[in-house]
C-alpha cells in the first residue's frame, strides 16, 4: 500500500545519537501504555484501536442518514466545538474543490458553535432564511456554551420554517449514548441519533460519528478514510511502522534541547484546517503542569512572506514539521511569453506542482542552515486514504509524545478555568459564590 513516511534527517543533526537512544525505551513504553491501557488517561482510549473496531453497518448507516439530509437539504450545519467541528472541517477542506467546495448534489456543509460570534451567527441566520437546512448537533452533554447557544437559534430557525415535525427529521444528534440535556432532547423530540462513546475524548473523535457524519454528507468516502487509518493502525501498533514512534522521540528530544515551538508546515492550503486540527489534538493533549511543546501552524508559500523572516532569523526555539504532498490532483504548467517582461520564461513548461516543491526544498534547507530542525511528514495524495493514515499518525504520536513528556495526554483540566469565570461573570445559577469573588477581583 502507498502510506505515509517520516523523514526525520532534517533533524538529526539538532540531537545527539545518544539522545535519541535514550528515549527509545521510552517511546515503546509509551506505546506498550496505549496498546495494553496502563497508562495515565486510559479510560480515554477508545480511539486506539477504533478504526479496525469501526463496523461496516455503522459506516453504512452514517451514509445512509447523510444520503437522506443530502435528499431534504441544500445546506447542513454542523453544530460543535473543538475536536467535535475541526477534524470534519479539515477532511472537508482537504478534500473540496477550493472554489466550488462541495460535489454537486450534496449539500454544503456549514459549521456553526464553534465560537460566540453574535455577527457571525446573524449572519448564518440571515443566509439560511430561504434555505432547506438541516442540523447535526455534536456535543456529548448538550450544555457546552458555544454549540448551545447556536444549536438553541438554529433549531428554533428551523421549526418556525419547516415545522416541528418536519424540523425532527433534518435534525441528527451526536452525543452520550445515555445521559445529558442533549440526549434527553433527542429522545423527546425522535431525532436520529448517534453516540460519542465515553472512552474517546474531542480531539481523538474525528473518526467517529462526529466527524465521519459531516464528511460524509459533504460527498466524501468514509470508508476509504476508515481504511487508511485502519492500515496505520495496523501498522503502529503490530510494530511493522515506528514512524509515529519515530516522530514522537524526536520531537521530545528537540525539547529537551530548548526547542519550545513547534511549527506544523504544508504547502498545499487545501491543508490549512488540518493544520488546525493538528493544534487542537497537540495543545490540549500536552500543555499540562507547566511543560508541552507549543504548537503553531503555518500555509507556505503565502506565510514565507510574513512569517519567513521570524523562522529564519528569529529566537532559535522552535523546530518544524513539514507535510509534503507527493502528487497534486491536477495539472497545470506555466505558459511562454515572448515578452517576457516578468522574467518567468526560465520556468515556462514547468508544472506549478514542481515550482512548488523546489519552494518547499529550497525553504527547508534555507531553515535547517539558519538552526530551524526539520521534519517531514510525506503523504502520498491528498486522498480519503492517506487523511485516514495521517489522522492515526499523528493521534498515535500524541499519545506516546504525551507520555514520553510524563503528562496526562487525555485531559484538558486547564479548559475548565475559562468556563468558571464566564458562568460566574454570567451569574449562573450555582455559581453564587464565584461570581462574588469575581466581582471583587474587578
């Protein structure tokens, strides 16, 4: 099979040999923990062996619901936050066309929830007015503030225009499987539900109904996606690709040598919303008690001329990772001027993929020369498969970076400060004591 591979010599010179032989045993403790469930967070482990535990009547199920919002709706909205919107928002971008974004037929798919933008969900409001719309609502508790409050406009929106009853159909409910505000309202009102299993936090669910639902009603192959991560899960945990074990040790052993930022680079912008995706799994997997590797994003070339500058001669604390992409979907060579007057003629016949690329090498080795490490994640096709390879990749790598660095990989503790401060600024009932503490504060 074509899979992904891990390049991780424009980094080795930054590390000492003995440096890496050091963490080895650490990196395959840290899979034993994944693998055999010992280590810390392991009730939150489901999605380790999730895409080969993933069964065909479910996936035949999730396509069969998105055929019917594809038949009722023009537009569906995704309601959720985090890792309940990014991953299907970065396989989606990946995946579109980038100025025609949905296949025709199939709806397009908006995402709503993810933040508390009152122009932004005016907006939304305004545009679905003459619209035939539907709703997925992904939130295990149904009380998460962001995809709330958007789910409580829209879904109002949609009864007054459409009916209660007609609104119950195009409306589907990703959430507990027993509990929660959410939960309670499906089984009321009957919408078709599918569960978030407790065992798979946010940012580890893109494989699961919260994002397979959304990327499937945007026309794309879920069972293509499934596969690949089913290869790279295969592969990761039989021992067969140390790639992601690889890249973990690596990264941590660029910490330890004072490099604090990461920088997640691509060249394609189909890939900027993965780019995302990847901050969220990291940041909140590794940002526990005062230690973790910052993680940042950045679309190259557009960022080589704003960015550039800062990561060729800024403080020498950051590394890089790199996702090339070997083959570009299309074909596109650049034409001959007699005139010439942009001096382009030197490269007339070339592919616009193969000026892209020697940007790409001619950056990498521009940063490795100016102290910035390099590693390079190569992908073969922005494919439904090699997403699915690369999601797993680099999910596993979180784990077993995560417990290389001794934190928890599995919990966001840290989340919670907000959230208490804003219910207590809020006056929030329960949170009476809160919000005199904080009023004193200010």
């Amino acid at each position: 099979m074509e899979k992904i591979q891990v390049n991780v010599g424009g980094a080795s010179a930054f590390v000492s040999a003995s440096g890496i032989e050091a963490l080895v045993p650490d990196g395959k403790a840290a899979l034993a923990k994944l693998t055999d469930g010992t280590g810390l967070g392991n009730d939150f482990l489901g999605w380790v062996k999730l895409p080969t535990e993933t069964s065909d009547e479910l996936l035949d199920d999730i396509n069969a619901t998105a055929a019917r919002l594809c038949e009722l709706c023009d537009v569906v909205v995704a309601i959720g936050i985090g890792g309940s919107y990014l991953g299907a928002k970065a396989v989606i971008e990946a995946l579109s066309n980038s100025f025609a974004p949905y296949i025709p037929s199939t709806p397009k798919v908006l995402f709503a929830g993810q933040n508390i933008g009152e122009d932004y969900l005016y907006e939304l409001k305004e545009y679905l007015r003459d619209k035939k719309f539907g709703i997925i609502v992904i939130s295990k508790s149904g009380t998460t503030t962001e995809p709330a409050i958007a789910f409580r406009v829209l879904r109002e929106q949609l009864e007054a225009q459409m009916g209660r009853e007609e609104a119950n159909k195009r409306i589907v409910a990703v959430t507990d499987e027993h509990r929660g505000a959410l939960r309670t309202l499906a089984n009321t009102e009957g919408y078709k539900t599918y569960v978030i299993a407790d065992n798979v936090g946010g940012r580890f669910s893109v494989l699961t109904p919260v994002g397979l639902l959304p990327i499937a009603v945007a026309g794309f192959d879920i069972k293509a996606l499934v596969e690949g991560a089913r290869q790279m899960e295969k592969a990761t945990l039989s021992g067969t690709d140390s790639s992601a074990m690889t890249y973990a040790i690596y990264r941590n052993a660029l910490y330890r040598s004072e490099k604090k930022i990461e920088i997640l680079v691509n060249y394609n912008p189909k890939l900027h919303f993965f780019g995302e995706w990847w901050k969220q799994l990291y940041g909140e997997s590794e940002g526990k008690d005062h230690k973790g590797i910052y993680p940042a994003a950045v679309d190259n070339t557009t960022d080589l001329h704003s960015m550039g500058q800062w990561i060729q001669e800024g403080e020498r604390i950051i590394f890089e990772t790199v996702i090339s992409v070997a083959k570009a979907d299309n074909e596109l060579r650049i034409p001959f001027e007699e005139s010439n007057l942009d001096g382009l003629n030197y490269i007339a016949g070339k592919r616009v993929d193969e000026v892209n690329k020697m940007a790409e090498l001619g950056t990498r080795i521009a940063h490795i020369d100016g102290g910035v490490p390099n590693m390079q994640v190569l992908m073969p096709a922005i494919t439904e498969q090699s997403l699915g390879q690369l999601i797993y990749f680099f999910e596993a790598a979180c784990g077993i970076s995560g417990y290389i660095l001794d934190v928890n990989p599995f919990n966001q503790p840290g989340v919670e400060a907000y959230k208490r401060n804003m219910f207590a600024l809020l006056e929030k009932p329960g949170y009476e004591e809160e919000t005199a503490a904080i009023k004193a504060k200010i």
